[in-house]
C-alpha cells in the first residue's frame, strides 16, 4: 500500500518544542515514491544491460506508482527508458542527490504553514495534497487536478550536487534552489488558477502564459514573506527595459519559445524569462492595489482564456505605462 506520510507540524516554521503535542498535519503529503525509486535504483546500476535496466525500472518503480506518480507520468509521457537513459548519463548528479532525497520526508514541516498563509491571504483556498515523487530531471513541480506533483531529484539538489553532464540551467537552477517551500506555493497556487483543463490549453496569448506563472511567484512572495531569488528574476532584474521592449512587441502573439519552458535556450542568456515579466506585471498590480486582500483574488482568478481580461489587468496595473516611460530617450 502507498506509503501515505501524516505529518505532525505546528502551524508556524518555528521548530516544534520537544515532547509537546503537536496537531495532525491538515495537509495530504505522500512521500513513498522516493524510497522505491532508489530501491529500483541499486538493481539498475548493478548491471550494465540497458535491457534490463529498463525493465528493472517498469517492474520496480513504474508498476508500483500509485497516483502521484501515475499523473506524472502521464503528463510528461515519461517511459522506463527515460529513467534509464538519464541514470546512465549523469551517473555522479544520481548518487550525489540521493542523500538530499532521502532527506527530503523529514523536511516538509513547513507546508502546513504555507497552506495556513495560503488561507489567510486568500479565503477561497481549496487545499491541495502534495506528491514527493522521482522524475528523470526534467520536471521540478506540476499540478494536476487538486495535486502538487514535485520531481524530488530537481527541487532537493543544490550547489553541492555533482553537475557534471548537466545544462548551464540546471546548474544555475541548483545553485539558486530556494527549496521545498518556494515548489510547493507556486504550484499550490496553479491548483487554484482557473486554466486547468487536463486536454486544452485555454490560455490567449503570451501575455496570458506569463501572467499565468508570474501570478504564481508573486502569491509565492506573498506567502514566504520574502523576495523570490530564481535565475530569471536575477537576469530579469538586470535587463528589465530591454526585455519590455521585446515582450511588449511579442506579447499578443503567442510565440512563447523564447520567453517560457525553454531550458534549453540560450537566447538572452536565460530561460523562463517569461515567469519574471508576469511577475513584475502582478507585481505592480497588487502594489497599487488599495484593497490587497481583493488584489491577490484577482490576480489568483485571472481567466487566462479571456484577452480583454488580461490587457485591462496590465492596464491597471500601471506597468507598461511605466516602463515605456523609463524607456523613452
């Protein structure tokens, strides 16, 4: 049976005292999947068939998924041999974040507190349950449905792990990774975005893709209590006028190759900068704001599908009245 971990959290990050009764954990976190994962693991690095390998991982760790992983699965249509594949190519990432996974059951005390701030900054907060799972490091958190689906090997490396092989991304992305906590509120706030639809895509344009995630990482901020620290926003804080300028030329298109889920690129020396132009977006939204309480509703319950909708919340927000008048000679 799936291994189901009922955590007992204070509903602060303050450590809890020892020996005082703490109250049952109101969220759903599930965690088995990363001790099967490594017990698949040691039979697969301990034979060199790539057969094998393969079928160690179908039978050990994919026919034993239960719902979290099964989602995950379905979503990036990922197969035995992607696992394979990816433990034969960066053998040293594998055994250097192997601890930090292990690790990660005993460090999730702080999501209670972060659904708590969920439900104070936003009453209509429908709580998610969470799903500690391994993927072959190309997923980092997703949501489907009601659930937070986290790549466990992604969201617990740091600047420690073994980077060898790796994209100048994901090095970047370690090196930056501000944890547990910062995953799951932005993906708790995907889960209660109205663009989910498990078959269609019902975003407008670009201007709707970003100001999908971008809403997410300011609710994040929000909820932290503290400014988020990601390799775009690092970038994007460096380069913000000129990167108005592109995306206010592109941003009724919707060429979005160049501005999200583009790991790959190196164009403008960063990816994902999308999430940083609808994060300052929200941003200034919810900074002149007079009701913030009401703000973070509509920025949370945005219809990404609805173009007015959208180019009447960036008017609002006073942005790009802003950055084209910083932008002027």
């Amino acid at each position: 049976m799936y291994a189901v971990r009922i955590l007992l959290v204070a509903l602060t990050l303050i450590a809890a005292i020892p020996g005082s009764a703490q109250p049952p954990s109101q969220t759903k976190i599930y965690t088995g999947d990363i001790a099967l994962f490594w017990k698949a693991y040691d039979q697969v690095v301990a034979t060199r068939d790539t057969a094998t390998q393969v079928q160690l991982i179908q039978k050990l760790y994919i026919d034993r998924a239960h719902e979290g992983l099964d989602d995950l699965i379905h979503m990036r249509n990922m197969k035995a041999k992607h696992w394979v594949t990816s433990i034969n190519a960066v053998p040293a990432f594998w055994e250097s974040v192997r601890s930090k996974t292990l690790a990660v059951p005993s460090q999730t005390g702080s999501i209670d507190a972060i659904m708590q701030r969920y439900k104070a900054l936003y009453p209509a907060f429908q709580q998610p349950a969470v799903y500690f799972t391994i993927g072959c490091i190309k997923t980092g958190g997703v949501t489907r449905h009601d659930r937070i689906l986290i790549g466990t090997e992604i969201i617990a490396a740091d600047s420690t792990v073994n980077t060898t092989g790796l994209s100048q991304f994901l090095r970047e992305t370690f090196r930056l990774n501000q944890g547990i906590p910062y995953l799951v509120a932005h993906e708790a706030c995907h889960t209660q975005q109205k663009w989910l639809d498990e078959n269609v895509d019902t975003v407008s344009d670009l201007l709707g893709y970003c100001l999908r995630e971008g809403a997410c990482d300011l609710v994040t901020e929000l909820v932290l209590q503290k400014p988020i620290r990601t390799a775009y926003t690092v970038y994007g804080q460096q380069h913000e006028a000129e990167l108005w300028k592109k995306f206010k030329v592109e941003m009724h298109t919707e060429k979005t190759d160049d501005w999200l889920y583009n790991s790959g690129s190196v164009q403008r020396g960063m990816a994902d900068l999308g999430y940083y132009m609808g994060y300052v977006i929200c941003k200034a939204y919810y900074a002149q704001a007079k009701n913030k309480t009401k703000a973070i509703a509509e920025i949370i319950e945005l219809d990404f599908a609805n173009i007015k909708s959208l180019h009447d919340f960036l008017d609002r927000s006073g942005y790009a009245q802003r950055m084209d008048q910083k932008n002027k000679p």
